[in-house]
C-alpha cells in the first residue's frame, strides 16, 4: 500500500460539506421508517419502498461516498482534485436534485421525478468528470485506484440509465441494470477501494503485510456487477461478486489480524461487522437469484443501509476529529474524539439497523417502528458528536 500523503489533502470546505449532507440523510433514514413502516415492508416496484431506497442511496450514501472521493483520491493515490471549486456546486446540485426527486417521488409529481432525476444526475457527470481527471493523471493503478476507477464507470451507467427511468423509458432491463450499477458496481468497488488503504491505516497493520488476493476481489465483483448489469446469466455474475466480497473479507481479516492497533476498537469491531453483513447479503442475493424467495428489501436494508452505514460510521468517528485537528491549528484530535460516546452510540445503532432488517424480513411494523426509533436515536447523537468537528472546520476556514 502506499503511504498517505495527508499534506495532499484538499481543504476541508470541499470534502466535509459532503459528509454532513450523508449523515443528516443517514438520520432521515430511519426517521422515515419510524413514521411510515410500510416503507420497510413492501416490494412493490412502485410503492414507497421506491422512494425510501432512494431516501438511503441518494440522500445518504451518494454525498458521503461522494465527499470520501473527494478526500482519498489526493491522500491515498497523491493526485490533487482539480477545480476544488466546483465542489460546491455539485453539492448544490446533488441536493436540490435529490430533494426534488424525493418530493416528486412523495406526491406522484413525474414532471418533479423527472427534473430531480436530471439535476442529480447532471451533478454525478460533474463529480465523475472532475475526480476522473485526477484519477486520469495516475502512473500505475493500485488496489484503492481499480476499486475507484470501476465504481466511477459504474456511476457513469448509474447517472445515465436513473433520469431515463424519472423520464419515463421505463423497462426491465434498464431497471436491472441501474440497481446493479448501483450498488454491485458503484457501492461495492467504492468500499473495496477505499478499505484496502483505511483498514490497514487504522489496524497499523506493517506495510510488509499485504493483501494476499491482489486484484482478484476488485476484478471478480467488477466482472459480476457487469455481468447482473447487462442481465447475462445473472446467478454466474452474483457468484462473480459472491466469491469477490468472500475474497476482500479474508483479505480484511488478514490485515486487520497483523495490526498493532487494539482489536476492541470500535473502527475495528464495526468494520469487522460491516463486512460480514455485505458478504452475507451478497450470499443471499445469490441464493434469491437460484430460486431461493428473499425479500428483496431484506437484501436492501441489510446490503444497502446497514453494513455501509456501520462502515461508514464507524470509519468516520475517527476521520473527521482527525482532518477536523490538522485543519484547526492548536487543536488536538483527542479535543474532537469522545470515544466513549462512540462506544456507546454505535452498539445502539448496530441494534438499531441490523433490528430493522429483522423487522422487515417478519413483516412486523411495530418491529420496524421500534427499530428505526432507536436507529434514530443512535444516529442523532452520532451527528451530535460529529458536530463538534464540523464546528472546527467551519472555524479554520474562516
């Protein structure tokens, strides 16, 4: 792995507003859920559950994913993000577009579905074209730059195929391919990307300790995204991605077994939990599509909500006091950190999420109901916490 160049990093006024859009997304989540859990409990193509995923992939996962690219990119590969400037802009245009989508999703406005749809996906072309710019600079392709350079192709196929279907050009076929660009493409090669490089960062794992599968996780989940994309034998592609993400795990755990850091972590405990749910998830994607009857929004609250948002919680609780500290001078990480409240907020919100699925997947609303209360709950006070290092961003750049 390379070493991390964090003099490298872009100022904190373009990642950071990223990921304070993601966690107020990541509190609406379950909010949502706590007020209407018929939308955890229906398949349908059409019904609420349509406009609750996108509630979670465009309200929460996109901006954070988003703004991590926008940190990574330079510290881990040491390539800048040309025209930071424009940073902002693409965030205005996420989120109005994500909010107008949402909207027009809630009151059965296609004219809002449609102009939504557009805007968001006008502000991905910008976000791809500016950090594939940078990534086109790279002399060779490490680990983390395959895992970012497919998912910035799946989310080419991701903006363009979403406002086809707002617009209206509503087939099968396109649906399929958008929902595994989505998430076996875009989601899955983000999080192999970037946890090849953060994983052995916060376990001190030696720089002699390698990955022992090189590429292989990274080219089989790409060739399964691809294959579930294009609807050519689709049990072969999720068996591509199954066999990737089992791979990725024993590279994970061989890692994060070499580290010098302590195991009882909670970036290390809830990374660790994370994993196992995507790997299971993908297990049972592949069982539904031999056969196997699996709600599809188990799937999704399990694959798409609950292990990203552990990860990406459990990442962050240390990241952002961190970049908070080397961007405020005089400041000390530790000012930022509160680890016992880490410690006590991300056991709730583990409960509260993987609680959720269960929920869903025994067709129970008060279950669901009472689950996503204590999701919110977990994630107001995780926000809360967070705060505090915003607040220190917001400062330094004054």
């Amino acid at each position: 792995m390379q070493p991390l160049d964090f003099k490298a990093r872009p100022p904190g006024a373009l990642p950071v507003p990223f990921f304070a859009l993601g966690l107020l997304g990541l509190l609406a989540v379950p909010i949502a859920a706590a007020i209407d859990p018929a939308v955890a409990l229906s398949d349908h193509p059409h019904a609420p559950g349509v406009l609750f995923l996108h509630l979670i992939t465009l309200g929460f996962l996109a901006p954070t994913m988003m703004g991590a690219y926008y940190q990574l990119v330079p510290v881990i590969l040491h390539v800048p993000i040309p025209c930071p400037g424009l940073g902002r802009w693409i965030l205005a245009g996420l989120a109005a577009g994500v909010v107008v989508f949402l909207l027009g999703w809630g009151v059965r406005f296609p004219e809002a579905i449609a102009g939504g749809g557009i805007l968001a996906g006008l502000a991905l072309y910008a976000f791809i074209a500016q950090v594939g710019a940078a990534l086109a600079r790279l002399r060779r392709l490490t680990l983390p730059a395959a895992g970012f350079v497919g998912a910035l192709l799946a989310l080419a196929a991701v903006g363009l195929l979403g406002p086809l279907l707002a617009l209206g050009f509503f087939a099968h076929a396109l649906l399929v391919a958008h929902v595994a660009a989505a998430l076996a493409g875009w989601l899955l090669l983000t999080i192999l990307g970037a946890t090849y490089q953060l994983v052995p960062f916060f376990a001190a794992t030696p720089p002699a300790i390698g990955p022992r599968f090189g590429y292989g996780p990274t080219a089989l989940v790409a060739a399964g995204a691809l294959l579930l994309a294009l609807g050519a034998a689709p049990p072969v592609g999720g068996a591509a991605a199954c066999l990737g993400l089992a791979l990725w795990a024993a590279d994970m755990a061989r890692l994060a077994r070499h580290g010098r850091q302590a195991r009882r972590e909670p970036v290390a405990r809830y990374t660790v939990l994370s994993i196992g749910l995507l790997v299971l998830t993908a297990a049972c994607a592949e069982a539904d599509l031999l056969g196997a009857a699996i709600p599809v929004r188990v799937l999704a609250l399990t694959g798409i909500l609950a292990a990203p948002a552990l990860l990406i919680m459990a990442q962050l609780q240390k990241i952002l006091p961190f970049l908070a500290a080397l961007e405020a001078r005089g400041v000390k990480t530790e000012q930022l950190f509160s680890r016992q409240a880490a410690d006590r907020v991300l056991p709730v919100a583990a409960l509260g999420l993987v609680g959720l699925a269960a929920a869903s997947a025994l067709t129970s609303p008060l279950g669901v109901r009472a689950a996503a209360i204590l999701a919110a709950a977990a994630a107001a006070a995780y926000v809360a916490i967070q705060w505090r290092a915003f607040r220190r961003f917001r400062a330094s750049a004054r």
